[in-house]
C-alpha cells in the first residue's frame, strides 16, 4: 500500500520533532545540484521538479548548476555534503558512465548516494549521416566490412560513448570515434558526413531527422517508436539484447534518512503523474515509471555493474 504524500510529509516532521538529525522538514531551503551547464537536457525536468515540490514543501527549492569534467565536478560535491535533506542531486546517465569511466571521479554512485526517483527514460536510437552515404543499416555493415567506419560521441565518459561502444560491440562494428563535447557537436560530426554514425537519445536526435540530416537507422527500445514508424527496432533486425535509454534521475547523499526518500519518492510519483506532469513526458518524449526507490536503485547497481564490464574489457 503506498501513502500519500502530505501522510509522508507530516510522518517525517513528526519523526524529526523527537530526533537529533536534520532531515528536509528542517531545513529553510532546498537545493538541487545539477553538475551539467543550463539549458540542458535535464533542465525542462529539474526546473519543472523544483517548481512544483516548492509547492508541496513548502519552503525554497532552488536549481544550481555547478558543471564541470562530464558532471564528476558537481556530483563529486554532493557527494561529500551532508545527508541532511539540504542538497539534493538531478542528472542523468552520465552519473553512471562518468563514475565507471574514472574511478578517481570522487564518488561512488551506488555507495555515496541514495536513489529517490527517476522521472523518465528516453530510449536511443543509431542515427547515420546521409553526407556519408549511411541510409541504412546495411551501408553501416558495408563501410564496417571495408575497415572505414567512424562514430561520433558527446564526450569521453558520457553515455553515448558508453551506449555507441557497447551497440558497436553487440553489432561487430569497429569504428574509429570522434569524442566530441556535446551531443550537438557529436551529431553535427554525422551531419558534415565526418562521422558515419552517432548513437543518442529520441529527444536530442529527432530535430535532426526531420529535414534528413540525419538518418534513423536503428530504435533501441522495445517495439517501434510512435514518432518513427519507419525505423526498425534492434530486436527486428536479430539484436535482441540491444536495448539502452537515457535516463533523469533524482539523488541523495547516502546519509539521507529513508523517511525523507520516501516522502520525495512519493512526491515525485504525485507530480509525474499529475495532468502538467504527463504533459512534461509527452513534450520531452519521455516514459515515466511509478518506481520506488528500492527498485531504481537495483537498477543503477545492475547498469554501473554493465558499465564497469564494459570499461574492463576495452573502450576507445
């Protein structure tokens, strides 16, 4: 049975009235940390989050971003503040690749930090450049075959680097990589026809494929993408274990006491599921899953787990 949010809310006032630690029901301000520059990807979600748990705290629910280094800058620093409900941390799968990538980042993402919620997955898609004749999937194959093959990244550590490598590992493609710094850099590599293939999320790939810029050649989620029904998903083409999704997540230092995850846990659940919440989903192309926190976390343990492997065994 799951309770409500305000029955949660006042548990842990409640529970913070005859205990000694600081919890969120003590705190005058709320900040969430977001270790990537504004105007991100994860912005419409963490300003859309801030705005409304500012009505349901209420209290301040502030958004600063602190960049730096693929998000290790600003994620390592949450990381070592205090579990007291005061700093909270919004990112995305780079909170993974990232971590997995340099074990020097500064945290652990799976002993450091608690999961609260995730508040959408975007699947990704194998997106080919027409200037470099990739229409298809089998041109891809061709130009592999002749040992001329180039993929773009949005940086070394990020989670197109991680996601293109394991999918070119899974479709025997052994491409040269270009490490770009963003995913519009990665995709303009595939548009100027310098990069046959990039790998990248539905929502930051699809204004590139509407004038033909570039090519959807592979959808790596269950069944066929709504907005692309032409374009085949990896399990049609024989690549039945080749799925991968962005996601946005909301984290805590590990500290944090569970009563106040749960209460944001269900906060989260109640603001994705309200009418504005819905539409944020649809507007970013998005799926929502009512998760709790237990059940992202084995999440996040399964795909560092899946990450770390890749790392061990070889990336460029």
């Amino acid at each position: 049975m799951k309770l409500g949010f305000k029955t949660l809310l006042v548990a842990c006032i409640l529970a913070f009235s005859g205990a000694a630690r600081a919890d969120i029901a003590s705190q005058s301000t709320i900040q969430i940390v977001v270790p990537f520059n504004p105007g991100g990807s994860t912005d419409p979600f963490v300003r859309f989050l801030a705005d409304e748990l500012q009505g349901k705290l209420g209290k301040p629910v502030i958004v600063v971003n602190k960049p730096g280094a693929g998000g290790v800058v600003g994620t390592a620093e949450v990381a070592r503040g205090k579990g007291d409900g005061s700093t909270l941390l919004f990112s995305s799968s780079s909170f993974l690749t990232a971590a997995a990538y340099n074990p020097k980042a500064g945290y652990d993402p799976v002993k450091d930090f608690k999961t609260i919620s995730v508040m959408g997955f975007n699947e990704f898609m194998i997106i080919g450049s027409p200037a470099a004749g990739v229409n298809l999937l089998e041109d891809l194959f061709a130009k592999n075959k002749a040992g001329r093959v180039v993929m773009s990244t949005a940086g070394v550590g990020s989670s197109t680097h991680f996601v293109g490598q394991m999918v070119s590992n899974e479709l025997a493609l052994k491409p040269r990589v270009l490490h770009m710094k963003s995913s519009g850099e990665a995709m303009m590599e595939v548009i100027a026809g310098r990069a046959d293939y990039y790998v990248g999320s539905v929502g930051s790939s699809a204004p590139y494929l509407s004038n033909n810029q570039g090519k959807a050649l592979l959808y790596l989620g269950k069944g066929r993408r709504t907005e692309f029904p032409d374009v085949p998903s990896a399990a049609e083409k024989g690549f039945e274990e080749v799925e991968a999704a962005q996601w946005f997540g909301f984290f805590a230092p590990a500290g944090i006491s569970d009563a106040d995850v749960t209460m944001l846990n269900r906060a989260v659940s109640e603001i994705m599921k309200s009418e504005k919440g819905k539409k944020l989903a649809v507007d970013q192309g998005v799926r929502f899953e009512d998760w709790d926190a237990a059940q992202f976390q084995a999440y996040m343990s399964k795909e560092f787990s899946t990450w770390q492997s890749l790392v061990a065994a070889g990336m460029q």
